[in-house]
C-alpha cells in the first residue's frame, strides 16, 4: 500500500480562524482488512487518550469540546499509525467527522 501524505502538525492558534470554532467534537471511525485490530486500537486508544479521545466502539473514538488543535492533530496522529498498523492489516476505510455539538442542525 503507497505510503499517503499526512497532515502537518497544525500551528498554534489557528482554532476560530473560519475553519471551525475555537471547540469542537471530533469523531474517528476507521476499518482494518486483515491483521489483529485489537493491537491497532490498543496502540491508537493510548495515543488518542492524550489529545482529549475516548474510545466509543469498535475501531471508533470521540472527543468532545476539545480545541480545534487538539482535534486536528490527533487526526494526524490517527492516520501516520493507520498508515502501518501495529498488528498488520490494511486500511479499509476511515471516517472523519468535526462539528460545533453546541449549534443546532
């Protein structure tokens, strides 16, 4: 599998600029085909537990009300380890979500 570029560390400040407000939720749902996934979300839920992330399910994590930097970057770190995930096994799919939970739809 071709190694894919991954997001840049996100600079300082850059939370309420027009991207997205200053908190947010960030959600990650991803797919490993092949492998043992139990040793890739181990590794990813120690990792995401640092930036505000809380494992929701299987192969799936939320933070709540975390800055945009936070959010951002363990995105980032979520993809450079999907990109060789512990255990083996190759991406399927991921999922990303961001949104403002205080707004309505």
């Amino acid at each position: 599998m071709p190694r894919a570029r991954c997001l840049s560390r996100v600079p300082a400040n850059t939370a309420g600029r027009g991207i997205l407000p200053p908190m947010t939720r960030a959600i990650i749902r991803y797919s490993l085909d092949g492998g043992n996934s139990t040793i890739a979300t181990n590794e990813l839920r120690r990792m995401l537990a640092r930036r505000g992330f809380s494992k929701i399910g299987n192969e799936a994590f939320e933070a709540d009300d975390i800055s945009l930097d936070d959010a951002l970057n363990g995105i980032r770190d979520a993809l450079d380890k999907l990109q060789n995930a512990p255990g083996g096994g190759d991406l399927d799919h991921l999922t990303i979500h961001l949104d403002r939970p205080d707004r309505p739809d």
